[in-house]
C-alpha cells in the first residue's frame, strides 16, 4: 500500500481519480483537450513515486483514445516516459508504465513500430541488471494483450529466448535466465517455444548440480517453483527423468545433496505427474536412510515424501510400513526422532495400525518407553526430551488416543522452508566470514590494559 506523503499529494491524485472516470466522456475529453492536459500528466508521471505517478498513467491511459489527445502525449514524450517508468524498482511505477504502453499499443499500433521500443524491450529481456530486464519482460508481456504479432517479431529478431535459454548452462547466468524465461512464458508462444528446446535439459542439469540453491542471494527454489507451475515444462522436465535425477540424489552420502534431492522433489511431487512418477519402490529406501541424518529439516522433508507416497500409493503401504517399522529397532538418537516422525505422520487406518502394534520393534520401543529408554548420541543429535516425546506421540496414535499436545504434523511438515546450509551461500558465507573476523578486532580494542 503506497504511503501518502502530504495532504497535498492525497488531494492531487484524488483530483486525478476523478479525471480518471470522466475521461470515457466525449465533453470531458474535448475540455481536457482544450486545457492541454497532456503536458501535466506527463509531469506528475515523472514522479515516478508509487502515489502519484501511478494515478496520472491511469487518466493518461483512456484519453489516449482521443486522436488528437493521443498526438499531444507522444509530441510530450509520453513512450519514452513509459519506457523509463518500467526500468523503476518501484512495483506500481513498473506497472504503471506497462499500462501505459499496452493503451498506446491498443489505439495506435504504428506509433509503437516507429518508437522502436519493442525491439528496445525485447533486447532488454535478456538483460543481467534486474531492474532491466524484469521491468522489459513486464512490458512485453502488456504489449502482447494488443499486439501479439509485433511482440513475437521482435522476440525473434531480438533472439531473446534462445540467449535466455543458452544461459542456462552457465551457473553464474542460470537462475536469472530462467526467472526470465519463466516471466516471459506469460507469452503463449514462449511456452511452446521453451518447452519443445533445450530448456527442460537444462533445467534438469540445474537441479542435479543444485544451481536451484542460489549462489547470490538468488530465491533458486522460488524459481524452480515457478517453473514447475507451466505444465508443458514441467511435464518436458519430468519426462526427461527429474525424479530420477533427484532420487540419486537423494540416495548419496553428502548430507547436502541429500537435503537438496528432497527438497526439489518435494516441489515435483505436488503435481500429479511428478507424483506418478515417484511413487515406486526404488524411491522408499533412499527416503528411510535419509532419516537417519542428524538434520532435522531434513529428516522433515523425508518424513513428508514418504506421507506423500503413501496417501497416493495404496500398493507402497506394506512397503512404507514395513520399512519403517524394521528401522524402530535403531537407538541412534536422531535417527530414532525421524523414524518415528515418519512413522505417525502416516494415515493411520486399522492395517496400518494393526501391522505397527503387532511388529516386534514398536513393542520393545514401547516397554522401554515405559522403563528405561537408553539411546546413542553425538555432537549432532537431537536431545532426549524431543526423542522421548516423539515416541510417546507414536505410541498414543497407534493407541488411538489423541493428546492435546501432539502437534500439528501435517502443518509441520508442510511448513517446512527449505533451510539450505550457509557456506553454500556467497553471500551469507562472506557476512559469516566478516563476523568471524570482527571478533579478534572487537577483543583487541576492548581488552583491559595488562600493563
């Protein structure tokens, strides 16, 4: 929500709101014409502030319309202002100028063609500054509502999409790349175009080689969730053998990678064909080994895949359950905590509880619950309180009896972020390297005098 700054800034876009729903009147045009508006609007628009600006494209937009008003906002400048205005980091101003030039675009399409802006934008959307090519890609994508055919010529010419594609194999220039590409793919064609290319090969390298983390401060699984949203990729993308790819992953022995296989195929699984094509045995004892790791989101994020599979895999039930079952005889600590986790997290019906209460292991954990529950630690592990409830819960959901105590496990496992570890991070690596070496400094200059 834009924040007003003065009362006079309140009144002045009140003023423009009005002028805004008398715009569509023929007298009010002719009036506004007379008074020569055009020049005024422009002005309050170079603003570019989210209160004012925003609210003088809105009057700009339905008198463009009018011929003759349309003629005195070009002779003002009003394309290359609009221009300007998607290049601000600034959402409404952004927005703002889109609108602009998708109004133009409707009413006056050789106005567009010889600004030559849309090869300006479309060169723009393979930019590396952010502002650039996000605020190009926005205006593109207005544009394409009016003029759809110009849009895709000068994407063409611009080569737009195949340098966008192209920079998905580089690790430095692959998440900005397909951010762009993914914003650009609100254009029908790009879809077809990306899907049917390299793209999904790429993308699938991308994960493997865990660029989806972000290197820069980048949201990387922000971008691979959008682009698992456009079904034609994500369904190139399954095709090619993302669960594959990420249950490798999942089965290696570096804990980051394991973490990183789960939490991608996390995100691949809330859609039907990545669920298909996960729900398989060869995928249930990587996820079992996974919650041996003394990492709790981790553990979370296997604990969720195997609930996953098993609500939509009535054939994995014995498989999932068995599995678990035969690791309750473990009495590592962490490994223990993310058994049981996985293990009442599960729908429980009658089989299923039937097959846990009768299994020698749940008995042996249940009598030493009750008497004297010994377990194994090491630096990493969780502590014996977190482990000891969390068989206490197992118990009670076998038992059928609900605590009021036992939380939420579908929202806590649901609710999981993806808590990636911080020396793969640039730049959270360099803040922790700056702190390390601020505190010999700190001790230096604050140390009593010895002397």
């Amino acid at each position: 929500m834009p924040c007003v700054t003065t009362v006079h800034d309140a009144v002045l876009v009140a003023v423009l709101r009005t002028l805004c729903s008398l715009a569509g009147h023929r007298e009010s045009l002719a009036i506004m014409s007379r008074e020569n508006i055009a020049p005024t609007l422009l002005g309050l628009s170079q603003r570019f502030d989210d209160f004012v600006a925003p609210a003088a494209v809105e009057v700009a937009c339905p008198i463009a319309v009018d011929e003759s008003m349309r003629a005195a906002l070009l002779q003002n400048g009003a394309l290359p202002l609009f221009n300007d205005m998607l290049r601000k980091r600034s959402d409404a101003v952004t927005e703002a100028g889109a609108k602009g030039l998708a109004a133009f675009a409707k009413h006056d399409e050789q106005a567009i063609i010889k600004s030559g802006l849309l090869t300006k934008l479309a060169r723009d959307a393979r930019s590396s500054r952010a502002n650039h090519c996000d605020g190009s890609i926005r205006g593109l994508v207005a544009l394409n509502a009016q003029v759809p055919t110009l849009v895709q010529r000068a994407l063409e010419e611009a080569r737009t999409v195949s340098d966008l594609i192209s920079q998905l194999r580089k690790k430095s220039h692959a998440l900005p790349a397909a951010s762009a590409l993914v914003h650009l793919m609100a254009i029908d064609h790009v879809v077809d175009i990306v899907s049917k290319s390299d793209a999904p090969r790429y993308i699938l390298t991308m994960l493997e080689r865990r660029w989806s983390d972000g290197d820069n401060g980048e949201d990387g699984v922000g971008v691979l969730q959008r682009i698992l949203e456009i079904d034609p990729l994500r369904a190139a993308v399954v095709e090619l053998g993302a669960v594959d790819v990420l249950q490798g992953m999942v089965a290696g022995e570096n804990s980051d990678t394991v973490y990183a296989g789960l939490q991608y195929l996390r995100q691949v699984i809330k859609y039907e064909d990545g669920k298909n094509m996960a729900c398989r045995e060869a995928i249930i004892p990587p996820l079992l080994k996974a919650l041996g790791y003394p990492r709790l989101p981790l553990q979370r994020s296997a604990a969720a895949i195997l609930r996953a599979v098993f609500i939509h895999s009535e054939d994995l039930h014995l498989a999932i359950v068995e599995g678990l079952l035969s690791k309750l005889g473990t009495r590592e600590a962490a490994e223990l905590l993310g058994v049981t986790t996985a293990l009442r997290v599960l729908p429980f019906d009658d089989k299923v509880r039937d097959l846990v209460d009768t299994h020698d292991n749940f008995w042996n954990l249940s009598f030493e619950y009750y008497n004297a529950l010994k377990l194994q630690y090491d630096k990493r592990s969780p502590s014996f309180r977190d482990v000891y409830q969390s068989v206490g819960f197992l118990i009670k959901c076998v038992q059928g009896v609900v605590s009021h105590r036992q939380p939420d496990d579908s929202q806590w496992l649901e609710s999981a972020p993806y808590e990636f570890r911080k020396e793969h991070n640039t730049v959270l690596r360099l803040t922790n390297a700056l702190e390390r070496l601020s505190h010999p400094l700190f001790t230096l200059l604050h140390a009593p005098d010895k002397y």
